[in-house]
C-alpha cells in the first residue's frame, strides 16, 4: 500500500523552514512495517499547490495524510478536495488542528475520510491495517 504524507504550501513568512517532523516520524514508522510512504513537504520544498497536486497526483497513493495546524486545516480541507478529484485515495487528517478539535473537524470538514489525533504512529498503523481487511467496524 502506497501512502503519500502531506504537509501544505507556506502560508505565512518563510521564516521557519525545517522539514516538519510528525509526518517524518510516522513515514519512518510506516516503511519499518512495510508500507511505501512518501513526504510532500510543499512548505519546506517552495511548491505551489499545484506542483503539489501534481507531485501527489504522479506518486498515485492508495492513502493521503494531511498535517494541518489550525491556521490551516481550511488550505487542508481545499487540497483534500483537489485531491479526490484527481485519484481514489482516502484523506486521512492529523496534526495539531484535530487534535483539539477532535469531533468538530470531521464534522465541519467532511472531505476527510479519517482523523487522527494525538501522537500518529500506532493509530495510523492501526487504521491502515484495518482499511486493509476492509473491515466496517472502526471502534
């Protein structure tokens, strides 16, 4: 299974540009288990949205992650759109934003299919091993 992890073009000054770590962390975690996991990182790389798009749109994942601070998980929610457009791919949400606002941001965001909460690695894991056997219970 194929998984792009994405983090979203800058929207503010360039004034902190590191590769983000969180999504690092859980790609690391991912190919330790088997998985083809590829960073997006638009803000650390200078790419517009639709050279993001396009990047996503040529690596074709199974699975989409997005990290979004709540500064941008509205940008979040418009890339996710764009990107079921364009490919059969779940959007799975993470970071900060749905962090504090668990029930809320699926609920004002449908366009993510998934959100993940807290520290990602093992519930990633978990959801993906569950998509995997098609299994229709989630709890």
């Amino acid at each position: 299974m194929k998984i792009a992890l994405i983090r979203l073009p800058a929207t503010y000054s360039n004034w902190y540009k590191h590769p983000i770590l969180g999504i690092s962390y859980i790609s690391a975690y991912m190919e330790t288990k088997g998985y083809d996991c590829k960073i997006f990182d638009a803000y650390f790389n200078s790419w517009s949205e639709d050279e993001l798009i396009h990047r996503i749109k040529d690596y074709n994942p199974d699975i989409t992650g997005i990290t979004a601070m709540t500064h941008e998980v509205s940008r979040a929610a418009e890339t996710a759109t764009q990107i079921k457009k364009q490919l059969n791919t779940s959007v799975i949400i993470g970071g900060c934003h749905i962090t504090a606002m668990k029930g809320k941001t699926l609920e004002e965001f449908p366009v993510f299919d998934y959100g993940v909460y807290g520290e990602g690695e093992n519930t990633v894991l978990e959801l993906l091993s569950h998509l995997q056997k098609k299994s229709p219970d989630l709890s």
